[in-house]
C-alpha cells in the first residue's frame, strides 16, 4: 500500500476504483466497502484508492466542539488500511478552504481531476461540499459528465445492530468492549509512548507501563481495568490495562492509562507501545490500603489471564 500524505505529487491515476470517507474505525461496515472496491478493481483490472482525511473534517468545521472522540489516530488508521492490502491510501489535509468547496467543485475538481475514477463506491450517508450539500443523489447525476459509475453500500448488519462507528464509541464509553470489538472486527487499539510514573504499581508488585498518548481526540474507554494484549517491538504479550483516576492515591494528577505486562521485565520507556483491548475485568474503584489493593490487582491478574486463555 503507498500512502500519499496530501494532494500534491498524487500520480496519474488510470481509471481506478475509489472509496471517500473519514473511515473512523475502520469498522466491519468499512471492511465490506473495502472488500467491494477491492472486487471491483479485480473486475476492471486497476487499482484501489481509499481516500481520507486528516485531521477530522468536524475538528476544522466545529472548532469550538471538543466533545469528538475517534476510534482511531491517524497511525492507527494507517496501520489498519495496510492490513486490508488496498494499493492507495491518499490523506487528505481538510482544511477551511477544502470544506468551503462546492459540491459540484467537489466531484469536478477533486474527485475527476485528481483522481479520475470508473467506479466510485460509497456508503449510503456520505455527504460532502460546502453545508454537506452533496449526497449519492448528487454523484449519480454528474455519473454520465463525470464518466464514472456510481455503487452503494448499504449499511451493515451485525446481530441486528446496523454498523456505526457512534454505536461502537457509547460501547467502548459503557465498557462494552465485546460489543465494540464485534462491530470493529479486531480489537480495539490504545498506541502512546511509555512515560516515568510514579512507580505505585512497582511497590505493590505490578509494575506498569504508563502510556501517553499524543492525541487529546483519541477515545479512551470507561474508567477499569481490562484483560488486554500488549505489543512492544512486534512481540505480544498477556496484559491487564487500568484507565483511571487512581481514587486511592487522591494527591497523584489526574487520568492514567497503564498496563501491567504479564512475565516482562524490560526497560521499555520512551518507547511507543500497543495495547489491544479484550474484554472488561472492573470499574474503578477505592480501596482502603495498600494490601487491599494488592490483593485485588492479584485477583484481576487471574481474571486476564483466565479471559485472555479462554
């Protein structure tokens, strides 16, 4: 997969299949998209193009709004597409000149001259243009000028819960996260650097990786602990995630996100780390000493493993 940061140096483009959206997640719903624009490319013999856009069109529309949450970092998106073995990711950076587009400029002067299309493959909500004026009604009536083919995906059904990626975060917000990851189709993913902590969970006999993560828009599920998965240099390893506000340490800051590594013990700070999330374990919650603490952090060490086994 080549990804194109921007729309500059884009190559000439012969005919391909084409998909547009922001891709949050990259959920099953995407997944069905991509496998579609990927059997039509085989149909026609030419190549895929997932187009995107970075940073979130809602951050640049709604400036002032900071309730957004996204499923992924732009990292994680990438990392994501390149699984799905698509040929072009193409980035592109919304701007408040992109979103003042008409929708007729658009289809005009970003989807047929940069990108040249015979078949454009989108979900059944997509809108885009200046007011999201432009729908899958406006794209089928520029079909003929604009020489391509316009196809519509549905929305998704799983266990009778049409796909979206507002349903998948209220999931991962309540601590759904088997709900969540079944909308997703893989685990979902925590990635940040690991930074110095306090060293709590040393003296109590879990020590932590304590991770930062570099994206103040990126959703970070309900306070608890987790049975997760933890990959540090493309090895993965058993582990058990807390998010919280450590309530029996009320002099510490606020929010910390940490994982206890299962049979680890190297020095991994500074480095960037992934945790994929499996399942729910706990809430939060106060405990009156540091035994008491313990105690339960052995208890939920058995409760991953058990989960993390099954």
């Amino acid at each position: 997969m080549k990804v194109h940061n921007g729309l500059d140096g884009l190559p000439e483009f012969n005919r391909p299949v084409i998909t547009i959206g922001s891709f949050d997640g990259v959920h099953s719903g995407h997944q069905k998209l991509i496998e579609k624009i990927k059997s039509e490319a085989t149909e026609n013999n030419t190549e895929t193009i997932v187009i995107t856009f970075d940073p979130h069109p809602r951050q640049i529309v709604f400036p002032k709004d900071k309730t957004l949450q996204l499923l992924n970092t732009k990292e994680e998106k990438i990392e994501l597409f390149e699984k799905f073995e698509i040929d072009h990711l193409v980035i592109v950076p919304f701007t408040v000149a992109f979103s003042q587009q008409s929708a007729d400029e658009y289809i005009e002067k970003f989807l047929i001259e940069k990108f040249n299309p015979a078949v454009i493959i989108i979900g059944h909500d997509h809108k885009f243009g200046l007011n999201r004026s432009g729908d899958i009604n406006f794209l089928k009536w520029h079909q003929e000028k604009g020489n391509y083919k316009i196809i519509e995906i549905d929305a998704q059904q799983i266990s009778d819960i049409t796909i979206s990626s507002t349903k998948i975060r209220n999931f991962l917000i309540e601590g759904n996260i088997l709900q969540a990851n079944s909308l997703l189709g893989y685990n979902y993913l925590l990635t940040g650097n690991v930074k110095h902590g306090e060293r709590i969970g040393h003296t109590l006999g879990f020590p932590t990786a304590n991770i930062y993560i570099d994206n103040s828009y990126k959703l970070v599920p309900k306070y608890g602990v987790y049975a997760s998965k933890t990959t540090v240099n493309g090895k993965c390893y058993k582990s058990m995630l807390y998010i919280g506000d450590r309530p029996s340490y009320r002099h510490l800051p606020n929010r910390t996100i940490e994982v206890n590594i299962f049979d680890f013990q190297e020095d991994i700070y500074g480095q960037d780390i992934k945790v994929e999330i499996i399942d729910f374990i706990r809430n939060d919650q106060r405990f009156d000493n540091q035994e008491d603490l313990a105690a339960q952090l052995n208890k939920d060490m058995a409760s991953a493993v058990s989960i993390l086994q099954a």
